[in-house]
C-alpha cells in the first residue's frame, strides 16, 4: 500500500495522550501531525470545514440553514481557494502535507467519532485549501461586528446622546509603553459621533480575551525568561486548540494547535523562541447600508454599481434543498438583506477583502532562532490582529502588533456606514509602523486585549476594560519586588481571582443609605476579601448585585434584559450597558446621575439593586450561609452538534464545573447578565514556558487531547484545569521517550 510518508514518523503518546511526532523531513511533519490531529479530532474538523464552506445543513438538517447562508454570503470558500491557490510553493507543500496526513488517517481509524453516527454521513477527503477556510471561520466572530450592530441598535432606539453617554472607551495600561497608562474618556468626547448616523434605519441585525506575558531573566529564577498566558474562548466540546509537538531535522516545535490548520500559529515554542498572543482587538471588519434599484444595482458613493449576484444551493439533510443569493458589492459581501428586501449589509473584512497571506507565515515560524527572526517571519500576517509576545534564549524579550490593519474615514469605527457616502479603505497600514517593544525597562510585557497605545494609530474602539492587565502588572511588579519568580510563581499569577474592580464598585454602594433589612448582606461585602472564590459568598452576592444593576439600568432606558432589536447572536445589551462599573474601571467618577433617566438616582439603583441581589439568591440557593460563587457560576461547556440539535444533546453530554474568577479577573470566567451566572467562556488553555528549562513548562486544557468521547483522553485534564493545576510538557527527546506510553510506526513509501 502507498503511503503519503517520505519515510519513518514515530508518533510518540504521553500519558496525556498528546502526540510527539518525531520524524527527519518537514513535511513529514506536517503529515504527522495531520494524521495526529485526525485520530484526535476528526469530529471537530469535519464540524469547522462544514460550517466554512456552507455545507452544515447537509449533516444537521434546517439547524444548520443560517450558518450556511453566512459563510454561502460570505463567500467564505471562494476566498480560501483564492489564497490557498497564491501561496508560495512552500506553505502550499506544508498544508498538502498535512491534508495527506489526515487522509492516511482516514483509513486507519478502527471507530468513527459517535457524531457521524448521529448525523449519518461519513468524512470525506480533506482537501488543503479547506485548511485555510477553518483557519477563517474559527476568526470571523473576532472582529467587532456584533458591536457596531448594537451600537446603531442602541443609537436608533434611544438616539446618539444617550449611547455616547453610555459608551466609555476603554482607559488603564497600555502595552506600549510598558506601564504607560491611558485615560479612559467617553464618546462624546471623542468627537466620533458621525451625525449622519442619526439616520440610520431598520438596519438587519443577523466574546474573547486572552492574558500573555514575558518575564526577562533578571527577574527569574534560572536567569532566563518565562512566558505565560491563556487564551478565552467559549468553552466549545471538543476544545479549539489541540496540544502536540513535532520534531523533524528543520525544527521542532511543542504548542497549540488548530485541529485542521498545520503549524503552532498562536502558543508554541522551538529550541530556541517561544510565542504567544492575545486578541489584538482589531477593527477589521467594517458595514455598509446598501440600497439596490428595480435593477438590481447597487447605490455607491460614484452612483449605480452593478454587483456580482449569484444563487447557491444549499443541500439540506431531509428536506428541500434551499437557494441563498450571495451579492458581492464594490466594499464587500452582503450578510444580511439584499435585492429582494432593496437594502442589504455588506461586509469588508481583512481575511476576505484582499489576499490573506497568513499561512505564509506559518512555517517560518517554527524555525526562528531569535525573537527578531519569529518578527520577520510574522510580516505576512493578516488576520486577526495578535498582541505577540516573544521571548529568546539569548534573554531577549519583546511585543509586537502582527496583522492587517485598514485605513478609512473615522466614522466607519462606530456602527454601519452608508455605502454612498464614501467611507471606503484606502490602504493598509505597514507592517514596520505596527507597534513594537524590545527589552522594555519594566523587565515585563504584558498583554490582556487592552488598549495598546495612545498614540495616532487607530487599531481599535473596542478594547477590554483595563481591569486584568492593571492586575497582572500588580502581581508583577510585587512579584519582581520579592524577588526571583518561577513557573509555579507564573502558574498561580494565571490563577489569580482577586478582582480590581470590585472594590471602587462597591465604595458607591456602602456610600449610599441601606435599609436595616440589607445590614447583612452590607456586612458580608464590608468583610470580603475580593477574591471570587467558588466557595465565596461575597463573590456571589456581589456578582448578582451587579446583574441586578444591569437590570435596573436597563429597564430605566426601555432595553428588554435578553437583548435589543433581535440581536440574535450578538452580546445582550445588559452585558454592553455596563455604564456604572465601566465607568469606574476607567477611571470615569460616577459624579452625577446623567447616565439615568427621569427622576432616578444611581444611590437609588444601587440599594434597590443589592435588595434584588439577596431576594435572587435565597430564592436560588435558600439563606446566606447556603450561598457560593461556586453554586451559580459553573463552566458553560456546549457541544455544537447538541446545540443545533438539542434531540441530540443527551447523547453528546459535556462537562460540569464550578469554576472561580468572572470577567474582571486575571482567572477568567466571562459573564453575561442573560446567563445567570454561568461562565459562558474561560481559558481554553494554559501555558507556561520556561526558556532556562524546556522540560520545566507545563501546560493545560479544559477538557483533554481527544475529542472523542469514547477516549480515556476526553476528559482527563478537566480536574487539573479547574485547579489550575498544570500538566508536564515534555520537549526534549529524553523526556519525551520518559513519558512515552505508546507508539505508532508510520511512514516509508511502500508497507
């Protein structure tokens, strides 16, 4: 039989299940770690390459119609043809490599995922363009799409007065300078409010972070740096990032992987180079108001346009197939509406708006020597925007922006544009004027989707509140002031629950007059030590206060709790109108009651909202000495499938956690006030890398390796990921042959 092998691949499985791939040629590399990645999530691959290229409803039925429009209106399998096909002769050759590998492991994997069962189809060949189209869909819901949509929501239901009040761009530390610290500021002041957009009407309307961190050597252990972090994402069964390291004569390279993408595009390190990155945050998706004509043109800004309209058939399992019209204008691909409604939103994004280079950058990464060397061989990234943090054996430490930024009129960052107003890109801004910090004089770099700098460059309006970056330069700077940090130092840092933002929230309650009946629940805040502990009362107390805020700030403005103007997917505009703790967290004083309307007063809100708090949670959990963080605040884990078919969420069963933290931690737990409490996202992974000792970093996920139920690796790092308690990971071939339990011979041309 013919193998795809130029010759032996030993995959090496450690106790974990993680494969070690070890092999002489490069792309045999990449066709073991394919192969690698098939056995372990084949399932999820599948699930990513149909929801790419519109092909989801052929699994699921009608489920999947409104994921497959998109990606059909999109075009989102025309534009990874396109630039799969403009690759460099290499990076084409590394990801035929690995769609090789995955369809040698088609023929020896003994039981199909439980999944194609249920849905009753079987995988077909992978195909290496559809590499590049899962890298896309697994970035599209990154750009602030969803935000601009709520804005011009917000602004056509209570009018732009009242959103620029409620908007407060993001203040706290910057990234560049390290240490440097930004004023948060409102709208209003801004002076981006485009009165234009006063106008707009009926316009269609169809969550992530990450903490990383270098440490230089003088402030180390061994002499050497470390660098740490986690990414957030929604907490999705099988995880999206799979652990697995390969080794050939070109490099090797331990990280985290995108199952169906070759390489370690975001967390990994070689011999001598370690990577990682946060959300950059980046605009990089802009909306235009379409019209169209009786004719089926367009209105531009130079007058009637003649788009490219096509029909696509959708096959739709057990029922008729269904036709979508997919409409590319002159600024991008409509998502919403189109010839028969007479308007539509077109979409511009970076990853579709011109040739995405991305995987360009992908193989030259893993055999950089320098932090210099990983810069230059990022230069052809597009999409998303990353905060890159590296780190080289040399001692170097360093920050820089990799990605597509684009340049347009100011009015395109805040909510849709009309399409005739000429509000189109007009270029890109250059790779060397992104920022960038080498050795910073802090001995740190730090990166938690804040604001990164307060210069001119515009990457963004949209930043996280600055509430876990300001913690993590706390613990580092009274860390580096003790003395010498370690991996354990860094693995409780990411663990950290103490919450910044609680304590200036909660100076506004005890300011304000409480009953007598409240004088308990007053008492256990007074005592509590910040720190949102499952086992804390407090914690819980204080999280459902601030749901309770949401509620009566919301319903004071008219918003319904779950959303506004059929947001559908997009965040619930209570987790948006968080205007009293933004506020704070930006250092904005809450000095007057303009954000309310009529007669109410924020003292009023405040108490009637802690008398909300304590109602919900005895009726919840019974009397106070019941109540924990713990009880109401558990990993929201989903499967899709048992999402889009709930008849079939019984036979997919996810996990169940009490985890720590919330949204202001350095310990993630992102919630929003329509989930009551669960988390709905939280680290899908962490990592720590020591560059004096490769062996000594450790790393782990929320569930494990294997996306397959049936797998003694499905869950078995669940535990230690909600003890933050990190797994070995072994770099060096000792200590990889030391935690070697099994092995699998592949490769030679003939066997």
């Amino acid at each position: 039989m013919s193998s795809p092998f130029a010759g032996p691949v030993t995959i090496h499985r450690d106790r974990w299940g993680i494969a070690h791939i070890r092999t002489n040629d490069a792309l045999d590399g990449f066709r073991g770690q394919g192969w690698a990645a098939a056995h372990d999530r084949l399932w999820q691959m599948e699930f990513d390459r149909r929801r790419a290229t519109g092909r989801w409803s052929e699994a699921i039925g009608g489920a999947g119609l409104t994921t497959d429009r998109l990606a059909r209106r999109l075009r989102l399998a025309d534009a990874a043809r396109a630039d799969y096909a403009a690759l460099s002769p290499a990076a084409r050759a590394m990801t035929e490599a690995y769609a090789d590998g995955v369809n040698e492991a088609l023929g020896s994997i003994d039981a199909l995922p439980p999944e194609f069962a249920l849905t009753g189809f079987v995988p077909e060949p992978w195909e290496p363009w559809q590499s590049v189209a899962v890298y896309k869909i697994r970035h599209f819901g990154m750009g602030p799409l969803n935000q601009k949509l709520w804005r011009a929501a917000v602004l056509r239901s209570v009018g732009p007065d009242v959103l620029a009040r409620m908007f407060t761009e993001p203040g706290g530390s910057l990234t560049v300078p390290p240490g440097g610290n930004h004023e948060g500021r409102r709208l209003d002041d801004l002076g981006l409010l485009d009165p234009s957009l006063a106008a707009l009407r009926d316009v269609p309307v169809d969550d992530h972070a990450s903490n990383n961190l270098a440490l230089a050597g003088r402030h180390t252990a061994s002499g050497r740096p470390i660098v740490a972090g986690d990414p957030h994402r929604g907490l999705d069964v099988p995880n999206v990032y799979h652990q697995n390291h390969i080794t050939t004569d070109e490099f090797d390279v331990i990280g985290l992987s995108f199952p169906g993408v070759p390489g370690f595009a975001h967390f990994g390190h070689n011999a001598d180079v370690a990577w990682c990155i946060t959300h950059g945050m980046a605009d990089d998706q802009d909306l235009f108001v379409e019209t169209f004509d009786d004719a089926g043109r367009v209105a531009g800004p130079d007058g009637a346009e003649t788009p490219d309209i096509r029909m696509d058939t959708v096959t739709v399992q057990g029922a008729d197939p269904v036709e979508v019209e997919c409409v590319l204008t002159d600024r991008g691909a409509v998502i919403a509406g189109g010839t028969e409604l007479g308007a539509g939103l077109a979409l511009r994004w970076t990853a579709t708006a011109a040739p995405d280079t991305t995987f360009e950058a992908l193989r030259p990464m893993l055999s950089s020597g320098s932090v210099a060397e990983l810069h230059e061989a990022v230069r052809p990234w597009v999409v998303p925007v990353n905060n890159l943090i590296t780190a080289d054996r040399s001692g170097t430490i360093a920050y820089r922006v990799r990605g597509r930024i684009a340049i347009r009129p100011e009015a395109n960052r805040w909510a849709p544009v009309p399409a005739t107003h000429g509000h189109g890109w007009t270029g890109f801004v250059a790779y060397d004027d992104l920022p960038e910090v080498i050795d910073p004089d802090t001995g740190w770099v730090a990166t938690a989707n804040n604001r990164i700098t307060d210069d001119d460059l515009y990457v963004s309006m949209d930043y996280a509140a600055p509430s876990r970056i300001d913690r993590i330069g706390q613990l580092l700077d009274e860390g580096t002031g003790r003395g010498s940090l370690d991996v354990d130092d860094l693995v409780a840092l990411l663990g950290d629950t103490f919450s910044v933002t609680a304590g200036p929230l909660l100076e506004h309650l005890f300011a304000a007059p409480l009953p007598e009946s409240l004088a308990g629940a007053r008492a256990l805040l007074e005592q509590w030590d910040g720190r949102l502990d499952t086992g804390s009362a407090a914690a819980a107390l204080y999280s459902t206060w601030r749901e309770k805020v949401t509620d009566r700030f919301s319903a004071a403005h008219g918003f319904d709790r779950a959303g506004l103007g059929g947001l559908g997917s997009g965040p619930p505009v209570p987790d948006r109108a968080r205007a009293l703790w933004k506020a704070v967290a930006n250092r904005i004083r809450v000095a007057d009651d303009s954000d309310l309307p009529g007669d109410l007063a924020w003292p009023v809100v405040l108490t009637d909202a802690l008398g909300d708090a304590v109602t919900d949670l005895t009726n919840r959990l019974g009397d106070m000495a019941g109540w924990s963080w713990g009880a109401i605040h558990r990993a929201h884990f989903f499967h899709q499938l048992g999402v889009d078919r709930p008849d079939l969420a019984d036979r997919l069963p996810v996990p169940d956690a009490a985890i720590p933290g919330d949204s202001d931690t350095v310990r993630c737990g992102t919630v929003q006030a329509a989930a009551r409490g669960r988390s709905v996202a939280a680290s899908v992974a962490r990592y720590v890398f020591d560059l004096a000792d490769w062996d000594r970093s450790r790393w782990v996920v929320p569930h494990g390796v294997s996306g397959d139920p049936g797998s003694a690796h499905h869950l078995d790092q669940l535990d230690r990921w909600v003890d933050n308690d990190l797994i070995p990971m072994p770099w060096t071939r000792e200590a990889v042959d030391e935690a070697t339990v099994s092995r699998t011979e592949l490769g030679g041309p003939d066997r």
